[in-house]
C-alpha cells in the first residue's frame, strides 16, 4: 500500500492518530491522501485505522483480563463510551459480551 502501513501500526494507538496526522508525517495534503486511499482501498483511512484498533481491541479482550476501559485505550480510543458504540455497531454485541464468547470458545478448544 502507498501509505505505509508501519506508519499506521505504530501511530494507531495514538488517540489523536488522523488523516491529518498523517499527511503530516507524508508532507502532503490530507485532502489528496484521503482521495487516493479511498481510491485503492475502497474505504476511508479512519475506517482503515477504526479496523485496525477494533483487531487489537479483539485480542485484548481474549488475551487479558483488562477492563473494557483499559481495552479502549490501548487500543488507540479516545474514550470508553466512543470505543463501546464502535464496538457494538462493528460487532453486533458488547465488548463485555465479546469477551464473555471468545473466552467461551477458548475453552472448548
């Protein structure tokens, strides 16, 4: 991909992590990368990065035993309640619920 993904997987944790931080980093206009990303990848580079936090996100809640809190902030969210609505809206269920299945099907393995 021409934006680098290296770029966007040590900066996603980052809640200020944006379009605009990284034409920054590019030295280009936000406006043009957005154009071109959306062109190549057929989605937004924040819908890019929500799936990318929504992957860690996932394994944090099968892995650890963090808080839904702590679960949205290393994840790169901003706040809890803003994690939880994506959450939801991406998965159809809570990241309490979530965790409760994968921790479910871990142990039926």
């Amino acid at each position: 991909m021409w934006i680098r993904n290296d770029l966007i997987n040590r900066e996603y944790r980052n809640p200020g992590f944006s379009l605009e931080s990284i034409a920054d980093a590019m030295g280009m206009s936000a406006t043009y990368i957005g154009r071109l990303f959306k062109k190549h990848t057929m989605k937004t580079i924040l819908d890019y990065i929500t799936e990318v936090r929504m992957q860690e996100a996932r394994e944090l809640l099968s892995e650890t035993e963090l808080s839904v809190g702590e679960v949205a902030e290393r994840a790169g969210f901003a706040n809890s309640p803003y994690f939880y609505k994506v959450f939801k809206k991406t998965h159809g269920i809570t990241p309490a619920e979530y965790r409760k299945s994968a921790k479910k099907c871990i142990r039926q393995v």
